[in-house]
C-alpha cells in the first residue's frame, strides 16, 4: 500500500504549494491505478473527499507549519 500523506509531503517539499504539486500529483494518479485505489482508500480513512482531500490535507500541512513559525515569533519577542 502506498503511503499518500508521505507522497504529498514528498511533493510539497519538491513543488511547494503551488498548481505543479497540483498537476504532478494528480498524472501520479492517472498513470498508477494501485495509487489511485490506495488514494481513494486514504481519503475515507481520515475523512476526506476524493475530490479534495489531497488539497485539504497539503493545506493543513501549510496552515501547521504558518502556526509553528507564528509560536516561534510570539516567543522570540
């Protein structure tokens, strides 16, 4: 089984969060039907929609690590 939130991480660190972690993720998923599967499978276990739950997963990734470097501010002060 593939591992779709180290995939994503993967790609968020290569693409940052931008339209090519976008579109580099979803031709992972035409061209690899065993991924597609294990996404979609990923999805319904943490509750998210096949439609979106890559994009809202990466945001939750995005807004954590915004909310780590905002602590980090608040205590250097």
């Amino acid at each position: 089984m593939n591992d779709i939130s180290e995939i994503l991480r993967e790609l968020l660190d290569k693409y940052s969060n931008t339209r090519d972690l976008d579109d580099a993720f979803h031709d992972m998923l035409r061209a690899d039907e065993r991924l597609f599967s294990d996404y979609k499978a990923w999805c319904r276990d943490h509750g998210y929609s096949k439609s979106s739950g890559y994009r809202d997963f990466i945001n939750e990734i995005v807004e954590s690590q915004d909310s780590l470097w905002d602590n980090y501010r608040e205590f250097d002060n």
